[in-house]
C-alpha cells in the first residue's frame, strides 16, 4: 500500500527528522506534531550548515510553505 505525505510523519513523530527549508536551510530535531498545511513542531532541534550544529533550539516551529522536504 502507498504511504500519504502525512501517513510518513505520523509514523516520525517522536524521533528524529531532518526539515530541509528554501534557501537551503536545514533544521534536525525530535518531531512532536505536524498539521494539514505540514506546519512542524520539533523539540532540541539544531539549525545544520554543511551537516554541522550551527545552533540549538529547545522548541522550533517551522512553517510548511517553507519546507522542501522532511526526511524521518
């Protein structure tokens, strides 16, 4: 059976995701929730550049018009 867009995060939440934004951007975190519109709520998440920590979030919200993708 094919996985829907939101079946795939339903199945991530509560670990770990990597959110891929425009502009290149990329956050990884512990995934608590998501809605319809793919808006994400990660907790400890850290902004990465070139697979690095550049910075650490306790709480993130990321608005889905901005992700290009989300990989569990």
């Amino acid at each position: 059976m094919t996985s829907r867009p939101l079946d795939v995060l339903n199945d991530a939440l509560n670990k770990p995701v990597i959110a891929r934004l425009k502009g290149g951007r990329e956050f990884r975190g512990e995934l608590k929730g998501y809605d319809i519109h793919m808006n994400l709520v990660l907790d400890n998440a850290e902004e990465l550049k070139e697979g690095v920590c550049v910075k650490k979030y306790s709480s993130l919200i990321v608005r889905g018009d901005n992700i290009v993708y989300v990989s569990p």
